[in-house]
C-alpha cells in the first residue's frame, strides 16, 4: 500500500490507473478504524480494481470543538489495517492539503433540507461540512465507487445528494477531459450494511470513549430497535417512538436525542405511499453520541 499525503501527487497516479482501465473503490474514514471499515474495504475489493482508502479527521462537520479534540486519531495503526486489508493507496492529508484556501470555505450544496433534521438539528453544520470534505477527496480521488456505511444513513442521503446538485449545478466541465470523461454524477454510492459488536451495539470509531461496560449497555440501543421493528405492525409509529426513547431514557447515563420511524427515501414523516422506512436513532450515552438505524421494507 502506497501511503500518500498530497493531492498533487495521488490525483495523477489514480488518474494513470483510470487510463489504464483500472476501476477505482473510495473508501473515505476520519480513522480509529475498526471492522465496518474493514468491511467497506473488503466490498471495494469485489467490485473496483483499485482501492483507496482515506484518513482524515475533518474539523468541519465537527460543530462541537471538544468532540473534534477528543475524536480518536491513530493513523499508524489505521494504517497497518488497511494495509493487511489489502488497500492500494491511504491519503492521509493534512488540514491543508484538504482545504489550501482555509476550512469551510465551500462550495456548499442545496442539501435539499436533509442536512437539517435528525442529526442536523442537533449538530448545526455537520452536514455542510460532510458534504464539503467529500467532494474535495471525490475530485482528488476521482472514483468509480463510494463506499459508506449504512450506521449514518442520514450522511449516506446528504452524500447522495450532494454528488447529484455537484453534478448539476456546480460540475466545471473544463475539469471533464482532465479527469478523463470522469462526472461526479457518475460516481456510484454503494451502502454497506451496519457491522456490529457481538451484543448488538453497531460499531463506530465513538465506540472506543465508552467503558468496557458502558459498551455492553449500549447493546439496549439496537435491543430497542428490533423492539420497534415488532411493535411497527400493531402501533404507530410515533407510539413505537415514545415508548422505545422512554424506555432507553430510562437506563443509567443514556440520553435519547431522537427515535423515530421515518420514510426511508426522504427522512419525512412516513405517508399512506411509503414503502421504506427508517427506524433511526441517536443515543447520548455517557456523553458519547452513537447512532443506530435499521430499514424495513413494507
Ligand atoms: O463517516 C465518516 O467517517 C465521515 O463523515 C466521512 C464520510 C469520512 C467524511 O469526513
């Protein structure tokens, strides 16, 4: 695995790959890495020729600059997994490599008001900032492939989106024949299932501030999830929310931020019409904010 640092030197090399008929996998992480990374990396495997992996702590979807300092950050150790992953490239930039004009300067996208429900209500510009970093290392990386995983569901639509007003609203065609006829509306998101720990808890690089017991607590977060799932025929679903957010409410050192059962296309309340939906929560547990969802088909 070839570690690199600089977009002036990774975008040529992958650019060579494209020209040789390499398809390229994107794997984007802010580290800590744990196995639903790996599992992300092990689908890129299936299905690109090359795959690329970054670690990159981005300070603009961190709204909180306590969670930005306490983020997890291991990047030799990420990058001995990706390696034995059997990952081709890491970019491992620094801040400025990312942003040469400074952080949050844009572009910023019609996010279509997804970026501001849920976990955008919560967190006031986390998504701007995701959708920001992602289309800075998508142009640096120029993929075929994006892999995320299905834990952020929510950032999985804003990135969804984001590639799709890129394409339409913001694409600079003069960059098409240097990118060899590659178009951000090209790019396939594909969403990986959630990986969890062997009582339940989905795995997240936040999963590492929580005590060894806390973690095992934590299970009653996805326990409650498969509850709703069986309440979902006979209840509805702002009764399956109150009495699952009362319930983890009531456990020791957690606090609900939201549960809720939504459509699963567009993060709004479910209509007579929805035939996927979202259970999706987020659960502040002893101070570490994790998130859980799960997609019912009707
Ligand atoms: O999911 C993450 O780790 C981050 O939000 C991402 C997609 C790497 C952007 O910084």
């Amino acid at each position: 695995m070839q570690v690199i640092t600089t977009r002036s030197a990774l975008t040529p090399l992958l650019l060579r790959e494209k020209a040789l008929g390499r398809k390229i996998g994107f794997v984007p992480t802010m580290g800590a890495l744990h196995d639903g990374h790996l599992s992300l990396i092990a689908e890129s495997r299936k299905r690109a020729d090359i795959t690329v992996s970054s670690v990159f702590v981005n300070p603009t979807q961190f709204n909180d600059p306590k969670d930005l300092a306490k983020y997890p950050r291991q990047p030799e150790k990420d990058a001995a997994m990706l390696e034995k992953a059997g990952c081709d490239y890491l970019y491992l930039p620094a801040v400025e490599d990312v942003y040469p004009e400074g952080p949050g300067k844009g572009p910023f996208f019609d996010l279509g008001g997804i970026d501001t429900r849920l976990e955008g209500a919560s967190r006031p510009g986390h998504f701007a900032g995701v959708a920001e970093v992602v289309k800075v290392l998508v142009e640096t990386l120029v993929p075929d492939f994006l892999f995320l995983g299905q834990k952020d569901f929510q950032q999985c639509m804003v990135v969804k989106r984001m590639l799709d007003q890129w394409d339409k609203h913001h694409w600079d065609s003069a960059l098409q024949e240097a990118s060899l006829n590659w178009r951000p509306g090209d790019v396939e998101l594909v969403i990986c299932p959630i990986i969890r720990e062997a009582h339940g808890l989905a795995m997240s690089s936040r999963n590492e501030r929580l005590s060894g017991e806390m973690r095992t607590r934590a299970s009653a977060i996805y326990a409650s999830i498969q509850y709703a799932e069986e309440l979902f025929p006979t209840f509805s679903a702002d009764e399956i929310s109150t009495i699952c957010a009362n319930a983890l409410n009531s456990i020791p050192d957690f606090q609900v931020d939201y549960f809720q059962i939504l459509d699963g296309e567009t993060l709004s309340p479910a209509n007579a019409d929805t035939q996927k939906f979202v259970i999706i929560t987020a659960v502040i547990v002893a101070g570490v904010r994790l998130l859980d969802n799960k997609i019912i088909i009707n």
